[in-house]
C-alpha cells in the first residue's frame, strides 16, 4: 500500500517544547500515521496527516468491550545526527500477538513500519538531541465499528502518535523503590497479561497510586493464584541476581514478553552468564537478601531501559538491596544497551533500523 503523506499546514505547526522539560507523553509532533480496516476489505488508506482529534460514535465498540491494543518504542538521534529505531520489528510482532489474543486484525509489519518510517521522517526534527531524551513511538489498534455486543468488531482503526520525552534518570542512574503488592493482581494464566491491551493498565492503576502514596516508584506484582511467585512490575520485566546467577520469572502466559528483557537475556548470555528463567517466589528473594546472596535486582523495560531497583516494601517491612547501591551488571546492561540504541557501540545482533533503511 502507498501511504498517502499529507504535510500540515504552516501555521498548525507546533512551538518545538524545552528539551530540558519534556517529561514522558505531555507533547505530541505535528503529524500522526492513520490506517483503517473493514471486515472483507482489510487494511486501507495509510495516511501520515496533521496531529488531530478522532471523531468516535459512542457506540464504538473499543469504548464498551475493551478492544484495544498499544505499543511503546522510540526513535533515537545517533551522534552522526542520523535517526536510529531499536528492534520495531519485534514491536510490531508484538502487537500482532496482541491483536490475535484481542480478535483483532493483524497488520503486515513491513507495510506497518515503512510507514511508521515516513511518518518519523517527516517530524525527525523532534527527535531530541539533549543526552538520554528521545522520540516516543506509540502504535495504537481501537474498534471503531458503531455497535453494541461482545464480539469482534468488523472496523478498526491503527494509529501511530509520537511524542519527544527526556531523559529517563535525568538526576542520575539511580535505584527506585518498588512497593510488593501481595494484595491486588494483575493477571492470571490463561488471561491477557502476555499483551499489551489497555484493560490491563487500567487494572493496575488503583495499586500504583496507593504504592506512590507511600513513596515507592511501582509495583511489583505476585501471582493471582498464590500471592507467591514473582511476575514483573507495573512497567518493567524483573530480573535477579542471585550467587552469580542472573533469574527472571518464565513467560507463563501472564507476563508480558519484554523487547528490552529479550535483549537483556540475549547479552547475558553472549557475556557467559549463567541465565535462568524459572519461578522465583519473593520469600527466596528476601531469604537470599538476607543471606548475603542476592546481589542486585533490576527491572527492563523501553522507557527506563535498565532501572536498578534499591529496595522492596514487601508486607510491612522494607528490604534493602545491595545497599540501596546500582549493580554492576544493572550499570554494565544499561550503558551497552543505551550505546547500541544511540549507534556508539557494536550492534552484534542487528537491532537498530537506522530511518533511512
């Protein structure tokens, strides 16, 4: 399919934001991908037009059963001011095993990202040149078929917005504190926690607030079933280092398959390190803390990349890790990945997409 680009005009051009406030997800580029499927018909009409409102009936369907599905990724600016994309593909493939849980179409992901390309191209200049700020990709699918009844919708609409967001540590690489809930849930197997659909972050909101409340970053979720096996935080994949050896909870089916938890398992093992995916209950986390054997934890995931975690508030008591220090493997993990993203270091596995490609 051709993508049809319509520039916006002059005047409904933006005021570029201060790249030293950017924050995440408060500003938006001037244009935005549109591309809409009819049952019978599939995908049609790729357009890169003016960042705009939607016009929805209220009887869309994505409103009133939940059928929609998002990505997150970023654009980076490389020290040769060339634009650089990290593992799209996989995003995309992503987001068709969420569109399959969902009963939703599947795009063609060649099709998808040539014009995501054109899309990025014609708003490069927000693409921050300030150190560790990027370019926020989000890919969204939403039902758009005017009807009521739970089953699929025959109309969808694939969007793709872009947002510029700084630098995730702009204070500094340093460890966050993460609440354990043993109290809420956030998916089970056999549900739709291995995928990106917005019903599971709505899900999660209540305990995020009442962990900030009482000064922690995030969640760290447990199983639905036990309250005992960890599973991943609100934003992030988890991993542990325990007596050498680097442990993260399996894909069970109610964790979702992090891009930066792959890449992260993929150099660990390039490095020689012994990588486990197995179950891990958060009281052999705590026995291994207090046995001196727990030797850093630390969460992955597209915003934060590499987030060394400090501390757990786990049923009253807070437990300290490391000495509330960052790792040396949470550091080592978070400069190669963050060197191969910005194009300074090798990229042995073929990740990055330059946007000229």
């Amino acid at each position: 399919m051709n993508v049809k680009i319509t520039p916006a005009q002059p005047e409904d051009l933006k005021a570029k934001p201060d790249e030293a406030s950017l924050g995440f997800g408060k500003y938006f580029t001037d244009h935005m991908l549109t591309m809409r499927y009819r049952h019978g018909e599939g995908w049609q009409a790729p357009e890169v037009k003016k960042y705009e409102d939607f016009s929805l009936a209220p009887s869309a369907m994505c409103l009133h059963y939940g059928q929609a599905i998002f990505e997150g990724l970023k654009a980076y600016r490389g020290s040769d001011d060339r634009i650089l994309l990290f593992r799209p593909q996989d995003n995309l493939r992503r987001m068709n095993a969420s569109a399959v849980r969902m009963c939703m179409p599947e795009i063609d992901i060649e099709q998808a990202l040539a014009a995501m390309k054109e899309l990025i191209a014609l708003d490069q200049d927000w693409v921050p040149r300030s150190p560790g700020a990027t370019l926020y990709i989000r890919p969204t699918m939403i039902a758009t078929e005017a009807a009521l009844g739970v089953r699929p919708a025959k109309e969808y609409l694939f969007f793709v917005i872009l947002s510029p967001v700084g630098a995730y540590y702009p204070e500094g690489f340093n460890p966050v504190k993460i609440y354990v809930s043993d109290t809420y849930v956030r998916a089970v197997r056999g549900g739709v926690g291995a995928v990106k659909t917005a019903g599971n972050y709505a899900a999660s909101i209540k305990a995020a607030m009442e962990a900030q409340a009482l000064g922690y970053t995030q969640v760290l979720w447990l199983d639905a079933v036990e309250h005992r096996y960890v599973e991943e935080v609100g934003t992030m994949n988890i991993f542990f280092k325990i007596n050498g050896q680097l442990i993260t909870p399996p894909l069970s089916g109610s964790i979702l398959p992090g891009i930066t938890r792959d890449s992260v398992l993929q150099l660990a093992k390039d490095w020689g390190l012994d990588v486990v995916e197995r179950p891990i209950a958060i009281d052999e986390v705590v026995a291994a803390n207090e046995a001196g054997s727990l030797q850093e934890v630390f969460g992955t995931g597209t915003a934060a990349v590499i987030s060394p975690v400090g501390s757990l508030y786990y049923q009253g008591q807070t437990i300290t890790l490391n000495q509330g220090r960052t790792g040396e493997l949470s550091q080592k993990m978070f400069d190669v990945l963050q060197g191969i993203q910005y194009g300074h270091r090798p990229d042995p596995h073929s990740w990055v997409v330059p946007l000229d490609r």
